[in-house]
C-alpha cells in the first residue's frame, strides 16, 4: 500500500511563539492534525493551524495515545504537525515516534527549534563560548531522575571541565546540583543564571553564583520548567575573538603584517611554559 502522510516534528523554540522559524510557522500551517503538549508548548503557537485542522493535546497521553494519531495519518494520507517545546532533539522523546512513524511507512521531517539555553543566554545578554575563558558548552541534566543517566555522565563529571554548563530537567533537586558542582571544581563563586518559563509571560531570570544556587531556587520556590547556566564565560570581559582581530586573515581579508606579527607573539607567549622561580 502506498502512503503519502508525513510526520513533521516541529521545535516550538522556549515558549514566545515569534520565536518560531518560519519553516516551523509554515509546517504548522499547513498541518491536518497537530499535536501539542499544552505543559511544554505556548498555546499562542496554535494560532499559525489552520481553522479546520484537528488540534490533539497530547500532555496527558504516553505514546501509545498518539500513535493511533500516526495510524491514521498513514492510512488517511495525513499531515501531522508533532510540536515540541524547544528544539525537538534535546529531551524531546522524538527518537522513539521517529521509529514508529518509519515502521508504520510514514515520511518524517524535522524542523529544528530555539532551545531554551540560547534563550536564557539573550535574556542575559551573554555569549557562552568567551575567547581564551570558555569554547565548549555542555547540556546535560542532573542524574537519579527518572530516566537513567548512562554510564560515565555524571554533572560531577562534566563539571571538572570549568566550561559553560546548561542543567535541565533538575530544579527539583537544587540541593543536589550544587553540590555536585562544587565537588566538580566550580568554585562557589562561579557566576549562574536560574531561568524559569524563559520567553513566557511569567518569565523568570535570576543570576546567582554556584554557591547560592540552591538558596536561590528555594527562594522563589522552583522545580519546573526551570534552566541552569553556569560557568564563568557568564561574567567575562576583556576577551577578544581572534576571527576578527586585524591580524587573522582568511579568504575574504587579508592580515595587516603588524597586527600579524603581534597575534603571533601573543599566541607563543601564551604557549610558552612558565619560567622556573628563582631562588627566595
């Protein structure tokens, strides 16, 4: 039998819903069906479906509630519209509906969306990968919860790198994130960010340090729907990026020789080891 429906998984992005992409507008828009979960996704997001298409909430249903949704669109020649609060590839579930809706002969398409961690750094108006202060980002959650961590993927861990970290998914055990930071290296003085609902009318961003980040939670009482940032590229200056520093050249521009020369002496000294102490 020969199908034509297709599975668009959409990334609704933090919650504003003019964060949308325009791929993510114009799919929804074009949907039969579009399933949203009204505990993760704005329902201004519904107003780009068409009047006519049928609008399931998917909040209270596991998959088995959806897939019968997926049937259909196979055998019906449906459109399906699977919203999915921020970008659909972190913490998403969308691996397990990809497989379904592939075994049941469906097309899929994803679209990408605005994760909540780019979000919360606008708010803030931080860049996370700092020159010479932070280059790598690691998203991850605090583990115990109810989905297993994998082996090896412990915050302690993670946190022994000093670089940017984004916590999702532990606000419920504040306590516990800090304190495997902490023992990870951060100093308590390593500035954070906690963002609840980014982007949503009752929006809240706090900056804080690894230190007080429990008291902090506790404080205005969160446990959901609640971001970390933390990491000191969070309060950095004085850092330039050597891409547009006159003295890098690349395909487009050319070095100015001085400049040239002076990136490169400032490149060795920082290589060079430190020179042995002398005698006190």
């Amino acid at each position: 039998m020969t199908t034509t429906g297709t599975v668009w998984f959409v990334g609704a992005g933090p919650g504003a819903a003019d964060l949308l992409t325009l791929r993510a507008a114009r799919v929804i828009a074009t949907a039969d069906v579009v399933v949203w979960a009204a505990s993760l996704v704005h329902a201004d997001v519904l107003a780009h479906a068409r009047p006519d298409a049928e609008i399931v909430d998917s909040s209270q249903l596991p998959i088995e509630g959806v897939l019968p949704l997926y049937r259909r669109a196979a055998a019906e020649g449906l459109t399906v519209a699977r919203i999915h609060s921020g970008d659909p590839a972190l913490w998403g579930a969308m691996q397990e509906q990809l497989d379904l809706c592939r075994a049941l002969g469906l097309a899929v398409e994803v679209v990408p969306g605005v994760s909540s961690f780019t979000a919360v750094a606008a708010i803030v108006g931080r860049e996370l990968t700092i020159p010479e202060v932070a280059q790598s980002v690691i998203l991850t959650r605090l583990e115990g919860g109810k989905t297993p961590m994998p082996p090896g993927e412990r915050v302690r861990e993670f946190a022994r790198h000093g670089t940017t970290m984004a916590l999702f998914l532990s606000a419920a055990r504040s306590g516990q994130v800090q304190a495997e930071l902490l023992a990870g290296g951060y100093p308590a003085d390593t500035p954070a960010v906690v963002a609840y609902q980014a982007t949503w009318p009752d929006e809240l961003v706090v900056r804080c340090t690894v230190g007080t980040l429990e008291t902090t939670v506790k404080e205005h009482r969160l446990w959901k729907h609640t971001l970390f940032l933390v990491g000191p590229a969070l309060d950095a200056t004085g850092t330039r990026s050597h891409l547009y520093h006159p003295g890098h050249f690349h395909t487009y521009r050319r070095a100015e020789p001085a400049a040239r020369a002076a990136l490169r002496r400032a490149r060795t000294d920082r290589a060079a080891p430190p020179a042995p102490e002398g005698p006190s």
